[in-house]
C-alpha cells in the first residue's frame, strides 16, 4: 500500500515541533505504515536563534567558530533520528496548493498533509544601499560576520568605533547591550575610558514598538546606563558608503551597520490565494488551517490579541504551541474527527529581553523582573527548550557547556 505524506516546511521552533508530535502521534496509533512524516528544510540543522546575538559577540579568546557553532545548530539527523521521520535537505521552490504538490529545487513532492513553517526573512524595505551596505542576523553565519566585522576594526586599532543599529525591537536591543559591553572591555583593557559610539535608530516613537510601558521604561534606562544612543521616530530613508541618511535628512556615520529594523514572510506565500495582512503575514484561521489539508504557523502567519485586535509579535512560544494544536488537528483529520479540531487560542506569551552582561528584564504575566535573576531565569528557559527536542544528558550538556562561555563572556552589571 502506497504511503500518504504528512509534509512540513521548515525546520524552525514550529516546523521542528510539528514533526516531533506528529511522530509521537502517529506512533501512538500505529500509522507509520500508512503516513509517511517528511520535514523539508534547504538547512540539514535546526538554529536556536535566540543565542544569535551571544553568538555574535563572544570573544574570540573563549570560543572558537566549531565550539559556538555546536550551541546553536543541531543536526536533524540526530534531534530525530530515533522518530519515523524522512528528513530533506532541500529548497522549496514553489507550492502548488491545488494540485497538493511541493516544487522543491531536486524533485517535487505529493502531499496529504502540508504543514508551512517557513519562518521569515530580513526585510530591507526597499530601502536603497541598506541591504549592500549593512549586516543582518538571522542566521549563524551572519552572527559570526558580525563578530567578525567587529574584530577587524578593533584589532587594526579603531579606538572611537561607531555601530548603529537599525530597529529598535527586541532584537536590536539584545545586540545594542551586548556590543557595547563587549567592546568597552577590549577599549578599557588598553586605557581608561571607553570611545565606543553603539547607538540604534528606531522609526517608532519608542524602542520596542507594541511591548508593555514598564519594559519598555526600563529597557530604556538600562541602555541609557549603558551610553547606548537611541534615535526615536526616524526612519532611515537611504544608506551611503559608512553614511546612514534619515527621512530629516540627518547623516549618522557609522563603522558598522547592523539591520534588525523588520522581517517579512517567505516570498513562497506571496502568490498563494489565501488571505493576508498588510505585512504579507497570512491570516489565520483559528484552527490554523489555510485551505484544505494545509495548515500554517509561526512568523509567516499573523495572530490578533484577542482583547487589543493587535497583531502579536512572532516568538518562539507562539509558534510551538501553534505547532501542537496543528499535530493534534491533523490526527483528527486522520480520523475523521473534523468536527473536533482544537482552536489556537492567541495571548501575550511571557519574554525575556537580555540587555548586556548578566541583565535582563523578564515580564511573566502582569509581573516584571529585572537584573540579574531575569538573567538566570532566560538560562533556565533555554534549558527547558532544549529539554523538549533532544535527550536529557545532551541538552544538560549542550546548555553547561554554553553557560560556562557566556559567563565568562558577560560580566555582571
């Protein structure tokens, strides 16, 4: 008997979580023989993003390459090798929902079930010289060029170093902290003071545009103790050689310019006759479902507070747990439960934003915490992510041997 296919795109915090449920799913009821599970990625790991910025400013003196490489990318082939699932490392092209086919670059798929995780990409906005002239960081290699970009001024002996940072979300803040720590302490190992300019341009009136007014009230006064400049309510109109040129017609110069200003869907979706927001995002379905048999999660769909009507920022949360009512809806599906598919209910997740050195500033329900506890409790939350895709002993492993770099890395403050 021929097989169906159950096919996820993508590798991410959703697509990886789909697949491992489903496994477990099919597994509990004895279908492997009939369904077989393929998660499709042009990436042969799985990256845990939310170490990019660590990544991205540990001394070369304390990790090489290899070492940081090994604490955020993990090979498929070993997070699911004891799970029914058929891994492709390959590139889709092009979707085909009518015809319920997968164009990828090698071969094109047949699918019963699809599952879109295709997460998001940098979005330049068209804005002109920005994508020529900056560094992004999504990705474990653009972490390390930036780390690279940053050691180059410092050992050819820049002294008065400008970084700007376009966007002032929550990733821009998480670099912005972590880069002036950890230049300071190469400038003040040769002399006194620290020249340093780290500085980030946000469009928005307030850095971290949509988060609640204590974070963001404290996240500013712990990058003003930190001399970090903020630039509010400009948005940069063009970037020339070292040059950035805001909408006022103000020029900033910089060393290096780092882009975390936006993200858009996978151009994938862009062509598909499905409902989308103003952002490209799809809009979802409270089942999660797009069209028949297909379903869609994480940062290329697009959740309302249920209260507010706001679009909710895509985390990390979200799309896991996106990705456990999709698994428990598809089995339904598989047995003609239909009527009884679960509704993903969307709500503010808890966060963590780390703000240089062992600082952070956490918010849990209505409670806010910051400093050095808040820091801790982000390792504890790395720790019990990495619990839920891989073997205790590796995951304990794998977190131990980050703590001990980036304690060494980030000084207390």
């Amino acid at each position: 008997m021929v097989k169906k296919n159950i096919v996820i795109l993508g590798a991410g915090f959703g697509g990886l979580r789909s697949a491992i449920q489903l496994s477990k799913n099919l597994k509990k009821l004895s279908l492997q023989n009939d369904y077989e599970l393929i998660i499709a990625d042009k990436h042969d790991f799985h990256t845990f993003t939310p170490l990019l910025y660590e990544i991205a400013t540990t001394s070369k003196e304390i990790a090489d390459y290899l070492k940081l490489k090994s604490l955020t990318t993990y090979p498929l082939f070993e997070l699911l090798k004891n799970k029914t699932i058929t891994i492709l490392n390959d590139e889709v092209k092009r979707l085909d929902l009518k015809q319920n086919i997968v164009h990828l670059k090698s071969h094109k798929i047949n699918f019963d079930y699809l599952v879109l995780a295709l997460g998001a990409e940098t979005n330049y906005f068209d804005i002109p010289g920005l994508k020529e002239n900056s560094l992004s960081l999504k990705t474990f290699d653009e972490a390390i060029a930036i780390r690279n970009a940053i050691y180059f001024e410092i050992e050819n002996g820049k002294t008065d170093l400008k970084i700007a940072i376009g966007g002032g979300g929550s990733t821009g803040v998480e670099l912005a902290g972590e880069i002036k720590e950890w230049v300071c302490r190469h400038e003040k190992e040769k002399k006194q003071t620290c020249d340093a300019q780290v500085m980030i341009i946000e469009k928005n009136e307030t850095i971290l545009p949509g988060f609640n007014l204590k974070i963001i009230e404290r996240t500013n006064h712990r990058l003003e103790t930190l001399d970090i400049k903020i630039i509010n309510g400009q948005a940069v109109s063009k970037v020339v050689e070292k040059t950035l040129v805001l909408e006022n017609g103000r020029l900033i110069p910089f060393n290096i310019l780092i882009w975390t200003g936006g993200v858009k869907t996978s151009p994938l979706i862009n062509n598909l006759p499905i409902k989308k927001d103003a952002r490209g995002r799809i809009e979802m379905n409270a089942d999660l479902k797009i069209s028949n048999r297909v379903y869609a999660i994480g940062d290329i769909v697009c959740a309302y507070h249920p209260k507010t009507k706001k679009p909710l920022p895509g985390v990390a949360h979200a799309a896991i747990s996106q990705a456990n009512i999709v698994a428990k809806n598809i089995i339904r599906e598989i047995k003609q439960e239909n009527s009884l598919l679960k509704n993903y209910k969307p709500k503010n997740y808890p966060y963590i934003i780390p703000i240089g050195g062992k600082f952070a500033i956490a918010k849990i329900g209505p409670i806010v915490i910051s400093g050095f506890w808040a820091w801790i409790l982000k390792g504890l939350v790395e720790l019990n992510y990495l619990l839920s895709i891989m073997p205790f002993w590796k995951a304990v492993k794998i977190w131990l041997k980050g703590l001990k770099i980036f304690i060494q890395n980030d000084r207390l403050g």
